[in-house]
C-alpha cells in the first residue's frame, strides 16, 4: 500500500503540472526552461549528492556489477528494439520512434522520483551508476536512431556523447573513489538543489502532457503495442534474466524498476528535431505515463517492495 501513496504523490505532481498548463499558469516557453533546468542543473546536482558516499572495495565492487548489469540490460533492449519492426507493422517514420521508446525510459525525470520514493535516498548512488549508459546513449546512437528514420540526419560526433549528467557521474565517481566530501555548505547547496529534481520533474512532465492535442494522444492499436511491451514486457523479460541469473535485492529489483519506466520524455523533442513521426512520439510519451501510474505499483508490489 505505501507503493501506491508513493506513486499517487508523483500522479499528483503530474496533475499539477497539467492543470498548470492547462490554466496558462505554466505557458510552452517555460516548460523548455523548466526542462533544461532540470537536465543541466538540479539532475546532475542530484547525481553529484548521491554518489557523495565514502569509498569501499564492497561499494566499488556492487558499482560495477550495476554498471555491468546496466550494459546488458540496455543491449537486450536493443536486440528487442532492433526486432520489433519485424513483428509489429510501423511506417518508415514511425520506427525510429518506437526502437527509441522500447530502449529508453523516461529516467531523467521519473525514474530518480520513483527509486527514490520507493527504494529510499541510498539507492540514488546505484542508480547514478546505473544510468550512465543511458547518459552515454540517449541523446548520441538512441538520437541516430530517430534521425535516420527521419528527415533531417545526425552526424555522431564525441560531443554527442557528453552532457551535464555524464560530467556529473565522472566527477562524482571519482570523487567516491578519493573518498574525497564537498564542504558542508556546498553539499547542502548541491542537496537543496537536487531535491528539487524530483517534484519539478512530475510537474514538467504534467506540463508537457497538458499542452498535447487530444487528438494526438489517441492512436494506432501499435502505440499501445509498444506501451505495453515498454511497461510490462521488457520489465518482466528483465525480472525473470536476472531472478534466473541468481540476482536478489537491489541488483534484482532496481533494474526491473527502472526497466519500468514509461517511454522517455525526450522522445518526442528528438522527434521534433529530426523530422521524425512526432505525433507518434508524444502519443507514447502520453499513454505510457498515464497507464505507468498503475503498472509502476504492479511491478513494485510483484518485486515485494
């Protein structure tokens, strides 16, 4: 039961920030900013304070299992995404878009809330490492995907691949690995800022949702498809691997969790960009959000947490 007062806190956020928009009280230019704020500043701020943990051969040790762990689950993803095509009919534009939407998941903005919420603030650590092939990969080879599927093509680059969350998780591993602390009110500047990432992230996300068009939430019988495979498939296909692999705990249950996430919010913004099936993408965006407010709380409470 505490799963879903968790959740429905987070729902409640959301709806905040749909009403927020919905009323004008939040218009389309400051919903870009809020974003950015979150992506540049209190997200990599949030990510420097949870790996702030004092150094140990065990911690080092459980960061790269999640690390590894990490590398497989998103390279099952791919092997997936990659497939899907072939079993689920989608136009040329439409494909980039749902590959996209199977192997990302909307971390960023709600998987940091809902570990947090479910798993508790320490889990936040394994969760940076986690993340940092998402880091690596979402706005680099996941954009490529988009892009070649799209109108307007992305050269790949080393600069693709940096961004403020992954010079945030390189500064802080090695600052774990130093054992090296920020002075007390900087850590509390940092913290005061990321525990902003949480709630602003529910609202930013309401607010995108809010200024949709009815009509482009509706959709084909294969944006569902997709939904589903993204909120119950692959989060069950990851469970059973790694519960037949002999993962228990936290190596078993924050891969699942995160797994099952809805499509990434961003999805729909690479789709924008790259001429891309745009619409597709926030109709994604949309219906997972909403259907994840039930299945989030299914996959915790199957997890037993």
């Amino acid at each position: 039961m505490n799963v879903i007062n968790q959740v429905l806190v987070l729902f409640f956020l959301i709806a905040i920030g749909y009403g927020a928009r919905k009323l004008r009280a939040i218009h389309d230019g400051a919903i870009g900013h809020f974003s950015s704020f979150v992506l540049n500043i209190s997200l990599p701020a949030l990510i420097l304070v949870s790996l702030q943990r004092p150094f140990s051969r065990e911690l080092l040790g459980e960061a790269g299992l999640t690390l590894g762990l990490s590398f497989v689950i998103y390279g099952f993803s791919f092997l997936i995404a990659g497939l899907y095509p072939f079993i689920v009919p989608l136009s040329r534009k439409e494909r980039g878009v749902h590959r996209y939407a199977l192997i990302f998941s909307n971390v960023g903005f709600m998987g940091y809330p809902v570990v947090e919420a479910i798993l508790g603030q320490k889990a936040l650590f394994y969760l940076a490492i986690y993340n940092i092939p998402f880091n690596f990969l979402a706005f680099s080879i996941g954009a490529w995907l988009i892009a070649r599927e799209g109108e307007r093509p992305l050269l790949l680059s080393w600069k693709t691949f940096i961004n403020p969350s992954v010079i945030a998780t390189l500064l802080g591993f090695l600052l774990f690995l130093g054992s090296v602390q920020f002075p007390a009110p900087l850590y509390q500047t940092l913290k005061m800022t990321g525990d902003i990432t949480s709630p602003l992230s529910m609202i930013v996300i309401g607010a995108i949702l809010g200024k949709m068009p009815f009509r482009s939430v509706l959709g084909t019988w294969q944006r569902y498809g997709t939904t589903l495979v993204r909120l119950l498939v692959l989060p069950a296909a990851v469970g059973v691997l790694l519960y037949s692999a002999g993962f228990r705990g936290l190596f078993f249950i924050l891969p699942t969790l995160v797994t099952a996430m809805p499509v990434a919010a961003n999805t729909s913004i690479l789709a924008e960009v790259y001429g891309a099936d745009a619409e597709s993408a926030s109709s994604l965006v949309f219906i997972s959000t909403l259907f994840c407010i039930i299945t989030i709380p299914l996959v915790a409470l199957t997890l037993g947490v």
